[in-house]
C-alpha cells in the first residue's frame, strides 16, 4: 500500500488512511523504506477552514470578538445576537433561542462561541486569528457537524462565511 491508497479491513470497508509517514533511507547497499500508517474509523466531528488576508489581524479579530456582528458573515448560525453581559448572549434562529457565551483572548488572537449542545455537551465555534510574517493575517475556523448535515455541506457554509468576514472586516 501507498501512502495515498485505502486499504481493505477484514471488514469488508474501506479505510484510507488518517496521516501517513513514509521515509527512504540510501546507504551504499541498503535501502531501507518505513511507512507508517495512522488509521482510525471514527468519523469526523467537526470541520476546519482557513483563509489568508491582507488585512491586519486586529482589524480582523475586532470583528470576531463583537458578538453582533455574527449575523452579518454567519446568517446560517444566527439571525440576532442579543448581548446579556461581557460573556452571554442570546442567539436567535428561526424564532429559536438559545444561549451562547463568547469567549475572548485578544493576546491570543482566539474567539469562541460556546453554547450548549443537544447532546448535553458544550461545543461551538473555535476561531483563531494569526498575522502572517509579511503582513496581513490568516483566519482558522473550526465548527462542529451538527446532527443533520454533513462534513461538506458545513465545510461548503464554513468557506462562505470565511469570505462573508473578510468582506465585513474590509469595511
């Protein structure tokens, strides 16, 4: 098997592999080659996108820590963002509300939105915004796949409203 190849389990399913490391070492009368394969069957939970900017990252970071801003680059996650202290906030969706805590480190560069899940568990949106060596920034955003969707209808929403922010953070 190449790095690049799935492999068959006794399963019968097809599993590709999760990282791979393949090395070749050259003596004089040697060639050794290792490979190694790191493969996992359990299903991915959440999806990460980035994108680079020519924009400073505070310019950028200063629209993510504003809450309210959050409907104008990510309409699929709220249609209003109501401020109840520095941390909580209360999000409505489709006349759904929920609550929603907003999680700043400027020095850091990161933003999360963390709220209550269905499962009981607490997740959300992890952002990181870092500067790039030359100027400008680049903008990671991590987000969970909820029950109903898939990795590439969240990863296709995720691209969107990395170019929806970078289009707000312009203005």
């Amino acid at each position: 098997m190449d790095c690049g190849s799935a492999e068959e389990t006794a399963g019968g399913r097809e599993v590709k592999p999760r990282g791979c490391i393949e090395a070749v070492f050259l003596g004089k009368a040697r060639h050794v080659s290792v490979r190694i394969f790191i493969e996992t069957d359990m299903a991915n939970q959440t999806v990460t996108r980035a994108a680079e900017s020519d924009l400073e990252p505070d310019r950028v970071y200063t629209v993510l820590a504003e809450a309210s801003n959050i409907p104008k680059w990510a309409p699929v996650f709220a249609d209003a963002i109501e401020r109840i202290d520095d941390v909580n906030h209360r999000v409505t969706k489709n006349e759904a509300t929920f609550g929603m805590q907003v999680l700043s480190h400027p020095s850091a560069g990161t933003v999360d939105y963390i709220r209550d899940m269905p499962n009981g568990k607490r997740g959300g949106a992890y952002l990181r915004v870092t500067p790039r060596p030359l100027g400008g920034c680049s903008i990671t955003m991590t987000v969970p796949i909820g029950p109903n969707t898939n990795e590439s209808e969240v990863a296709k929403v995720l691209e969107q409203e990395l170019a929806d922010l970078m289009q707000l953070a312009r203005r």
